[in-house]
C-alpha cells in the first residue's frame, strides 16, 4: 500500500521543527530514520498530513562524554551506537543491546530518538534506557522537560511527549567501574523485536548486587522495571533467594498473549531470563539452575 497524500517540511532548526509542531498539532509527525514511521504510513495505520523531518538538525547528532554523564542526541543512528568507542566504554549494555535492533539496514537509518519516541514495548532500547536509569530530554515551545526513562513510558506506542514536543536527547550515568550488565532476548531469528528480554545493570559488590536495575520488555504495555524481584535479591543470592525473587517476579509481570507466546510463556521466560541474569552478574554459573524455576 500507499501512504495518504502529506505535505513535507524540512525543519532547519529545533526551534523551527516546534514551530512546526505547533501550528499543525496532532495532524503532524517528525520524521527521523523512518523505520517505523514510514511503514506505518504505508500501511495506513496512521496518516498524518504533515511531516515534519527533522535530520538536517545537527546539533540533535552525537554523542558526548562530560564528567560522570554521556548525552546522546537524538538523531543518533543505531549504527553509530553500535560502533561508538565512548559507548562501548561508558555504556556496554547499550553497545551489547544495540546488535539486536533489527538489521543493518534500518540500524543505519533508525535513531535513537525515533525508537524512543516510537516506544514499541517489545524494543529493547527504551527497557536499555530505564535499565541504565537515563533521562530523557524533550522541547517544546514552553521550554525543556527532563523525564526519568522510568516515566516516558506510558503503554503501547505511547510516552510523556505531547504533540508539540521534540525528543532532542538523552542522557546516561556512565557505567561504574565495578558494574556489571546483562541483556538477553528470546527472539525467533536474531534481528526480530523480542519475544521477552532483559536488560539490567548492577553494581557487584563482593556477593551482593546493589542498584540492581532489571528492566524486562515484550512483557507489558511498556518497559518493565521489576520492583519485588529486586528487593528480594538486595541478600547474598541463594538457590532459596533466587527461587522467591522468580516468584515475585511472576507474580508482578501482566504479560500480554500474542500469535507468538502466551502469558505463561512470556512469565516462564522471564524466569528464565532472572536466573541468567542473576548468574551472569554475580559471575556464578550455578544459579543457572534457577531457570528451571
Ligand atoms: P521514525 O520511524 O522516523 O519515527 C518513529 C516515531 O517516532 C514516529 O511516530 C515519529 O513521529 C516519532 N519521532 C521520531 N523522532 C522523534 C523525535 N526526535 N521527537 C519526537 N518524536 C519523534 N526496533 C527495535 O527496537 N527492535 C527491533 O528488533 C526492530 N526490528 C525492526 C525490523 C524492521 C523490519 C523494521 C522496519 C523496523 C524495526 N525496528 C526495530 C524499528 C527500528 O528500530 C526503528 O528505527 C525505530 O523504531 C524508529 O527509529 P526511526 O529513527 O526510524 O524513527
């Protein structure tokens, strides 16, 4: 299929692309990589009569280290995350996660503020975003609004942006020196949105994990930041902790069925990706056995 016809602005500023925002409200859309946009469009999901492209916005491109903080803007491509020294360096679960964004093709076109923005709750770059504990930052014509990655995430498809607001870019605490990540997704083919994933950071202290973040996707309407599972597992972890923290956990994700996994699947998975999790953090191969849980 077709798009519906649209008319086409080239915003030369973030400025302009929110004066464009404004006027033209609901009826437009900003346009970045167009991955999901475009096809969208295509298939008549959505059919906005503006389109608002934003890519020759320089300054909404790159990524920059300052102090303890790295600031990604938004026009970043997955392409330049994946090969980003600074993000390798700073953020490796983004660098791990990144490689599981679709395919090279639409890892060079997609950005980071468009997968944001887009908020599939089975993408892993928003649960990578709540995961890392990011701020999201948006502008719009009242000025600019910080939101905790936790927040921006409000059901399928949808977040904190309002229609005249702009996602310029996000910031990330760099990873500490005694940190540790995970991330794992159950997929059909490497490249597919997951089936359920886990992204988590942690920081390893002798045998306990502290600031534990374990942020589940493809389980609910939007990124999952699991809270009970995390208190039970603040002890040095056991095959009894770990057993109470899977629990837990069943206990508060509402999965949804799809064609490609029930809820006792999508919950059993997620069990099964806690033990990994929790094994591969505290560097203890044994726990695995948990995932028969
Ligand atoms: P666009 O398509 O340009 O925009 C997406 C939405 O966000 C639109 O509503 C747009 O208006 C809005 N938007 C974009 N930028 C901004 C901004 N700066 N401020 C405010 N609103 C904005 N994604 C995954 O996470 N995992 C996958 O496994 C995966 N597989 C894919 C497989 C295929 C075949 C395809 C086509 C896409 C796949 N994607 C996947 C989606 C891909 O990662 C997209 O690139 C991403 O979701 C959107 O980024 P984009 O820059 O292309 O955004």
């Amino acid at each position: 299929m077709k798009a519906s016809a649209f008319s086409y602005a080239r915003a030369t500023s973030v400025v302009n692309a929110i004066e464009l925002l404004v006027t033209h409200g609901d009826g437009a859309k900003v346009l970045s990589g167009g991955q999901s946009l475009m096809p969208a469009m295509n298939l008549r999901l959505i059919s906005p009569e503006l389109i608002v492209d934003i890519c020759d916005i320089e300054e909404l491109r790159g990524i920059a280290v300052t102090g303890d903080v790295v600031r990604i803007g938004a026009l970043t491509r997955h392409v330049d995350l994946l090969n980003s020294p600074e993000i390798a360096a700073h953020l490796p679960l983004l660098t791990e996660a990144i490689a599981h964004v679709a395919h090279p093709a639409i890892r060079n076109r997609g950005t980071i503020g468009g997968s944001l923005a887009h908020a599939d709750p089975a993408a892993e770059l928003p649960a990578c975003m709540v995961a890392l504990n990011a701020t999201i930052i948006v502008r719009g014509p009242t000025g600019e609004r910080r939101v905790p990655a936790q927040d921006f995430f409000t059901g399928i498809y949808e977040t904190a942006l309002s229609a005249d607001e702009l996602l310029v870019a996000v910031e990330s605490p760099i990873a500490q020196n005694n940190s540790a990540h995970f991330f794992c997704e159950f997929a059909r083919r490497h490249g597919d949105y997951g089936i359920v994933g886990l992204a988590a950071q942690a920081v390893v202290e002798g045998e306990l994990l502290t600031d534990l973040r374990l942020a589940f996707f493809a389980v609910g309407d939007r990124p999952v930041l699991a809270g009970a599972a995390t208190k039970l597992l603040n002890v040095a972890v056991t095959s009894a902790v770990l057993s109470e923290a899977s629990k837990a956990l069943g206990e508060e994700l509402d999965p949804q069925e799809d064609q490609q996994a029930s809820v006792s699947m999508r919950r059993h998975l997620a069990k099964v990706l806690l033990a990994r999790c929790v094994a591969a953090l505290l560097d203890r191969p044994e726990l695995r056995s948990g995932e028969s849980l």
